[in-house]
C-alpha cells in the first residue's frame, strides 16, 4: 500500500456513503466527508480545503480515510503531486443503469456531467499515469456479497479486516448537513444492504448519448478491475 491513508473516489450513487459510514464504524480512520463539495457547488477555495485536508494527514495520529465525488475536484488541482501521492487511491464504481435512476430520484435536473463516470474514469487515469495503482472496488459486488467483498477490498488495501464494523447504528452525521438530500439511506442504515432483483426501465431518451458515453467509461473501469482481480 502506498500510503497509510486512503481516498476513496466514487461517482454519485455509488454507495461512497456506505462506504464513508463503514469507515466510521471501523473506529480506526479519522473520516473526512466530501472536501471539495463546497468548491464545486459553492464556489468556495478548493485549494484552501486541499491545504486543510494534508494537514490533517499530517497532524493526526491515526489514519485519514477520505471520501468524495471525483467531478468535484477543480481540474486546476487534479494534478497537484500533494493530492495524489498523499493517499492510497480507491476507485469506487457502481453499474450504471442503477446508479443513473437513483440519482434521477434525487437530483431530476442533473446535469449530464454529474453521472460521474467521466470524472472518474479520468481520475482513475490521472492516478495511473503517475506511476501509482488506484485500487478499484465495484459497489454491485458490495451489494451481492458484502462480507467477502470487503474482506477482499481490506486484504488488497492491505488493513485489517474488521468483521464487526459490516453493522453500525443508524445515525445522521453532522457534516452531512449540507447533503442531506444525498445521504436519506446512508443515515437509517445499519449495514451494506444486499442488492434485491430489480428491473429498471428505460431512461428517458434524452439521456440516450449520455448513458452510453459513461457506460463507456464503466466498461472501462470494469475491464481494469478485472485485470486488477488477476494479479
């Protein structure tokens, strides 16, 4: 593992919330929330909570676990050296027929950018070109099989397995107050909740080029997560 510290990128609706309430049932990371939510939906200083985030890397005697969407980092700091060698890298991807109508529920005006694949798949690449290895971790194994899922994801990322921390009590967390709209589930759930057999329908056809220009970089994620797997 590069770094004892762990950033975990996900895309909306990708269970980054579960797996940010799994952090904090854990007990041994200090867990920080969405960093540069502010500067994308707020315009505040991104490069002011990039300083305020290293120092707390820097300051705290446990680890730092750090979980945000990748659309939200200002292109200008997406190649700051301090971001990416600071942290272990953890890409989070969910299936995206599921994740589209679930952020449709939450967010109908969304713009087509904010489905998140192709932010995220380039910082997946971002990462890779800097020598480093973004471990990759898809949320529909987390719904089918939560308990080996990640047992699988603590031994690749090499931290201890902690079995007793896959069940939490419910609680909304005071920094999600800015999100709440986001986190409904996250705050009544007790556990990584198992996938149930779903048919979707169609999508709206104004979403047609969109769905297919982000299932293109799901598809991508998922061949590297399969070539990840076989190492």
């Amino acid at each position: 593992m590069q770094s004892e510290h762990l950033f975990l990128w996900g895309h909306p609706r990708s269970l980054s919330t579960a797996m940010e309430v799994y952090f904090r049932a854990r007990g041994d990371y200090q867990v920080v929330h969405e960093p540069f939510a502010d500067s994308y939906w707020q315009g505040t200083n991104a490069a002011d909570k990039l300083n305020e985030l290293l120092d707390i890397t820097e300051k705290n005697s446990s680890p730092v676990f750090v979980k945000d969407i990748a659309h939200h980092l200002p292109e200008d700091l997406r190649k700051d050296s301090r971001l990416l060698q600071s942290f272990t890298h953890v890409i989070l991807v969910r299936s995206p027929l599921a994740a589209f109508h679930s952020h449709l529920k939450v967010n109908p005006d969304v713009k087509n950018h904010e489905f998140g694949y192709q932010a995220l798949y380039s910082m997946f690449e971002l990462i890779q070109a800097t020598g480093l290895t973004p471990l990759i971790l898809l949320a529909d194994d987390i719904l089918e099989n939560p308990a080996l899922t990640i047992e699988g994801f603590c031994k690749h990322a090499e931290i201890d397995h902690l079995p007793e921390a896959l069940s939490w009590q419910a609680k909304q967390q005071t920094d999600w107050k800015a999100s709440q709209k986001w986190q409904v589930k996250a705050a009544i759930s007790t556990g990584f909740e198992k996938a149930s057999e779903k048919e979707f329908p169609p999508l709206p056809s104004r979403l047609d080029e969109v769905f297919k220009q982000h299932q293109d970089c799901y598809l991508k994620l998922l061949e590297a997560a399969s070539l990840q797997n076989s190492d």
